[in-house]
C-alpha cells in the first residue's frame, strides 16, 4: 500500500443486519425459533371431522364464516360452564390462527364435560387438517390429532368397583 491509498473496510451486508431481533438473539447466541407461515384459510367449501374422547362423540362441521361457535345449536359459553372447555373447544382454531375464519357447528353426544370438549377438539383438528393440509404440522406438534385412548376401567366382580376391593375385617 502506497501512503495515497487508504485502507478500504467494505463489509457486506448480513440478513441479520435487517432485522434486529435476530441480530440480538445472534449475538447472546440464543436460537430463534421461526414460526412456519400458515396458509389462508379457504374461503368455500363444507369440511367434516369426528372426534373422540372417553365415551364422548363429536361430529364437527367446519364452514368458511366470521368465528361462531355452536354446540348442540347453543353457544360455546351456554354449553359449557368451565374455561378449561371452552379453550379446549378452541385450542386448534388459535393454533392455525383460523379463529375468525370458520364457523364451527357441532353435535355431541354421549360421555360427561370434560369428554365432550376433548372429542370436539380433536373433530375441530381433523376439519382443519381437510380444509388445508398444510395445518397439519402444527397441529400434530399440539398433538391436536392424536386422539387419547384412555377409558374407564371395567368393574371386576368380587370388587366394588375396577380395583376397590370390599372393606376387610379380620375380626
């Protein structure tokens, strides 16, 4: 280098000079975890789900529409008087971000509250995963989709109840 040039620092621009947070998280050395982009819903069409849970049954109808919910023709929070059932009822829709987008109607039969709720989340899943296939993966990272086997056990006789025994008296 001759003393008439001067040292030139050229830096190229990174992508996380762009954006801030990233650049932040880069330097701590934290890992940003990026959400997958989720597709728009669909704006036509009718989309079926069944679901199942305990001795619950739930036939779920997913309609493009503003976000009304209706179980047995009555609204979520007349069916349901518990907030851990009324979220569940809503737990796929908040997940794909779709919950202004369907209008979900709902017949379920059988089994108590809490089954209810856990069977239409999962008919809610299964409409959604029809109406795209590209919530799936979200969904079944939730595991949304997968559906909980556990029932209630059958009462063994010579017991009074599945494994309550009778009371014992030694004297």
């Amino acid at each position: 280098m001759t003393d008439t040039q001067q040292p030139v620092n050229e830096t190229k621009p990174t992508p996380e000079a762009d954006m801030p947070e990233v650049a932040a998280a880069a330097d701590v050395g934290v890992a940003v975890k990026e959400e997958p982009q989720l597709p728009p819903p669909p704006t036509s069409g009718v989309f079926w789900g069944v679901g199942r849970r305990k001795s619950a049954v739930a036939r779920v109808r997913l309609v493009p529409g503003k976000g009304k919910i209706l179980i047995n023709k009555r609204e979520v929070d007349a069916y349901f008087t518990q907030p851990q059932d009324r979220t569940a009822v809503h737990d796929a829709l908040i997940a794909t971000k779709t919950e202004r987008a369907f209008d979900v109607f709902v017949n379920v039969r059988g089994g108590g509250t809490t089954g209810q709720a856990g069977a239409i989340r999962l008919g809610v899943a299964r409409a959604l995963v029809l109406a795209d296939s590209r919530y799936e993966p979200v969904l079944r990272e939730k595991r949304y989709l997968t559906r909980d086997a556990r029932v209630v056990e059958r009462k063994k006789y010579g017991r009074r109840k599945a494994r309550r025994r009778f009371q014992f008296s030694k004297r």
